[in-house]
C-alpha cells in the first residue's frame, strides 16, 4: 500500500460524503461533485494498484 491508495481512499470518503449531502439537501450540484470526487479516488486507488503491480514484477 502506497500514498495513491491512502489518497485514494480519502478522496472517495469525501466523495461519498458530499454525495450524500448533496441528495439530503437537494443540492444536485454538491451531488455531482461528491461522484466527481468518488471517480477521482477510484482513478487513484487504480494508480496505487498500477505502482503495487509494476514493483511486484520487479522485485520477482
């Protein structure tokens, strides 16, 4: 586990709680941001699982 991963999930945390903001408010727009940063952590969760990948095949 990398920083991609702990930023990772931390921005999808984030995502999560803006989105359900969002649908309690009726605030669409906080939704959109709160998928937004959702997508956001997953992209980078994928980047830490990339770095993880490429130092496994290196180090074998």
């Amino acid at each position: 586990m990398d920083k991609e991963h702990i930023k990772g999930a931390a921005k999808k945390m984030e995502g999560s709680v803006k989105e359900a903001t969002g649908k309690m408010t009726g605030d669409k727009s906080l939704e959109a941001k709160g998928k937004a940063d959702k997508l956001q952590g997953e992209a980078r969760k994928a980047a830490g699982d990339a770095k993880d990948a490429v130092r496994k095949a290196t180090r074998d």
